[in-house]
C-alpha cells in the first residue's frame, strides 16, 4: 500500500467515525442561542480539541490506557453510558432547555463565553460522541501502519488527522445555515430523534465491549450486527 493510499483510506475511516456532518445537528442544539460568531469560536475550539487529542493517542497509541489499567473494551462500555445519558437528556428535551438556558445567561466576552460552552461539550459531545472507542482505535491501528513509511508516515498521519480536524470545524460553521433551515422547531424534532438513535448507539456500544471482554456472553451477531 502507497503513502497516497494509505492517506486515502485513513481519512475515509476517520471521517466516519468522527461524522462531522451528521453531528451538526448535536452542535446546533449545542450552541442553541450563541451568536453567529461565538459559534465560531466554539467550533474552532473542538476542532483544535480534535487535533490534538487524536495526535495524542496516534503517537501514545493505547499505552496510556495500559498504564491506567483500562482495556479497550472498559472504555467503550463507559463511552456507551456516557452516550446513554446524552441520548436521554436529548429525547426528553432537556438536552437544549438546558444549553438555551445557559445561553440566555450573561457571560461578558464573546471568547469567554465560547471557552465556558466549550468546557461544557467537551463531555459528551467532542469525547466519547465525536472521538469514541472507534475513533481511538482506528488511529492506533493506522498509527502501527504508518511505522513502515517512517517519518513520512507519521508526517501524512498527522495530516489526516488535520485533514479531519479541518473537515469538522468546516461543518460546524455551517450550522447557521441549517438552523435557519429547519427552524426551532424542527430542531427540536431531529434532536429527539437523533437522541433516541443516539441511545441505541450507546447500548450498542456497551454490547460490544461486553462482547469483548467476554466469552460466549454475547452473540456476535448482536454485538456487531453488520460485519464492520
């Protein structure tokens, strides 16, 4: 495999799991009566968040999480109830009273209020909704396949994952245009729904690592119902 092809298809993997575009509608709800310009800035902040935390663990690999103790399969079982709760808060509207509320309050500059939201999302959405299990996992497996390039090889990982990182706050900055296109709302509708799948997700989340760190416990075709 090619330094072109492996760019090609580390991206591709990448951009699906992270799913810039279908996570617009969870950053809208987000920032739900932030101004056109605050919302910049919190899209520029997860964006940079993205970067550095998937650059984190392409060169870390999962060393960090064998140093704490933690297996792959812990983590995604916790990602999973974390996403669980979100997806519930999300399905019951209280996922953007909560953000509306919080944006209706003062709080001064334009970068300060950007800082205080973004320390809000950082958990669930930019970690584990944007950078879950999955994602964590597809950059160590690249990151292992990128020893055989060199320094080049992590030179071009690391341009996917600004690639990536760049893909996302793109996206984000879009999100006026499509909160103006659905209205409050219709917002409103695709969050509720978007938080009903987003539950399913989460306990497909926690099968897997419940399929992962057992024998026999789980069906495979359960845990992992379409191959991939």
């Amino acid at each position: 495999m090619s330094q072109a092809e492996f760019a090609v298809n580390f991206f591709v993997a990448l951009f699906a799991l992270i799913d810039p575009i279908g996570n617009v509608p969870l950053f809208a709800a987000s920032t739900a009566g932030a101004k056109s310009r605050d919302r910049a800035w919190i899209a520029l902040y997860i964006s940079l968040f993205v970067l550095g935390f998937l650059t984190f663990f392409y060169f870390s690999g999962l060393s960090l999480l064998e140093f704490f103790g933690i297996s792959l399969p812990a983590f995604r079982i916790a990602g999973g109830v974390i996403l669980f709760l979100l997806g519930l808060e999300m399905a019951r509207d209280d996922f953007t009273a909560t953000y509306a509320e919080a944006a209706d309050a003062p709080v001064g500059s334009g970068r300060a209020f950007a800082r205080k939201r973004f320390e809000r999302m950082i958990v669930p959405f930019a970690m584990p909704l944007l950078i879950g299990p999955g994602a964590i996992s597809t950059v160590v497996i690249y990151a292992s396949q990128a020893r055989a390039y060199g320094l080049q090889g992590a030179a071009v990982g690391v341009g996917v994952i600004g690639a990536v990182a760049l893909a996302t706050l793109l996206s984000f900055l879009a999100t006026p245009i499509i909160s103006r296109i659905l209205g409050r709302i219709g917002l409103t509708i695709v969050v509720r729904v978007l938080g009903l799948i987003l539950c399913a997700l989460a306990v497909q989340f926690i099968l897997a690592g419940f399929a992962d760190s057992t024998t026999g416990f789980i069906r495979p075709g359960v845990a992992n119902p379409y191959g991939h």
